[in-house]
C-alpha cells in the first residue's frame, strides 16, 4: 500500500522522515513516500504532486501549530483526499490538540501522536486496507515494539517547536498562494493527469483559492462589504 506523507517547515521534514521508516518497521508491506523538499517555499511541482497521487491508498498529514496554516499543506490535504476519499486523510498532531485543529484540515478526524491507542487505530487502519491485513495480535506486537521510538521522538519534537508559533500576516499567506498558482500555470500540462472531480478549494482567513482542473486557478479575496468592515 502506498502511503503519501505530507509536511510543511524543517522540523517537520524530519519528523516525516522518521515516520516514513517507522511504519516500515510495524507495517512492512506498507509503501511510504514523501517530498524531499519543504512546501512551504512552493517548489513542490503539480507534476510530481499529480505522479504521486495516483495509486495513493492512504494519506497522513504531519500536522503542527506553526504549518497548520500552510496554504500548501492544506492542498496537498485537499488532493489527496480527492484521490482516496476523506477517512483516508488522517492529520498526526505533534504538538496539536484536536480541538486546535481549525480551518480545511478539522474535516478530518485526527490522531493524536502522543496518545499510543489513537495512533495504534491509524496503523490499523492503514493495515486493514490490504487485500492480505496482517492478523491483529501480530499487528499490536509489531506496533507495541516500535511505539517507545515513536513516543520518544514526538516528545523531542515537542521539546524543540515553540508553544507558540509565529501568526503570519494575510500578505503573507496571499504571496504563498500565488506562487502555488504560477507552479500550476507553469505546469499546466499536469492537468491532464487529474480528472475534471478533482478540484481543490484552499480557505485560509479570507482568502480562497480554487483550483480547476480543467478551468484552472482563481484567487478571491472578499471585498469589505462582505467582512462587515
């Protein structure tokens, strides 16, 4: 089964590193792939985004309170879920509780990565989605093995990010936006490789992005009027 592993900001690439061995250790049938590029800067190209989809079965978003905002993070979360459908779209909170999720993202159901019963259900998950599931009692052992490594390095992860992260301005997020669209302008020969279901409606505060397959990118930003200023 193949895994996609999104992520957005360093800390958050290495975390997602580890995780992309670790469930090889409790899953070995399991397929995980990742960019090796952080999203944040928008140099993740559609072409490759659009490769990777297809034949995706599963989709696990390293989420974090300083890359929840991602405009990027978000899409990518949007386009799998238009490939494997959205119980198979699964946040894994560092540093997050539930109730902070907010935005695109709380229509997923999350798993908290410091609670071992929440992430035990993910693997499971992810393993009852093979033709050949392992059986349960070898699943839970394989998992109960690896899980100290897991635990251990989230509670480094929590130790190294900031309580708070830094809020980002709307220009900030508009220009990252932007960048995204004139990645797929530049690579709009991706577009065939997406069906035209598969468009992706990114909000973050009040700018929202929409992104056709077939139509292309609109970025609208609601007038004062609208935001009762």
């Amino acid at each position: 089964m193949k895994i996609f592993i999104s992520w957005s900001k360093p800390e958050t690439k290495k975390f997602a590193l580890f995780l992309s061995e670790w469930l090889q250790l409790v899953i070995q049938s399991v397929k995980p792939w990742m960019s090796e590029r952080d999203v944040a800067k928008g140099t993740r190209s559609m072409s490759e985004l659009g490769k990777e989809l297809e034949g995706t079965q599963f989709g696990i978003v390293v989420l974090t309170a300083a890359n929840q905002d991602s405009p990027w993070i978000n899409f990518e979360a949007g386009a799998i879920s238009k490939s494997t459908g959205e119980a198979r779209v699964v946040p894994l909170l560092l540093d997050l509780r539930k109730a902070d999720v907010v935005g695109p993202l709380a229509q997923f159901q999350a798993v908290d990565a410091t609670d071992q019963d929440d992430v035990f259900q993910l693997v499971k998950a992810i393993n009852d989605g093979f033709p050949e599931p392992l059986p349960e009692h070898r699943l839970r052992r394989y998992f109960e093995h690896e899980w100290p490594n897991l635990s251990v390095k989230v509670a480094d992860f929590r130790k190294t990010e900031p309580a708070e992260p830094e809020r980002r301005d709307e220009r900030d997020v508009l220009d990252e936006i932007l960048v995204a669209v004139r990645e797929l302008q530049r690579e709009s020969h991706a577009a065939d490789r997406y069906s035209s279901k598969q468009n992706v409606h990114i909000e973050s505060g009040p700018v929202h992005l929409y992104l056709d397959r077939q139509q292309g990118a609109d970025i609208k930003m609601p007038d004062a009027e609208s935001e009762g200023k």
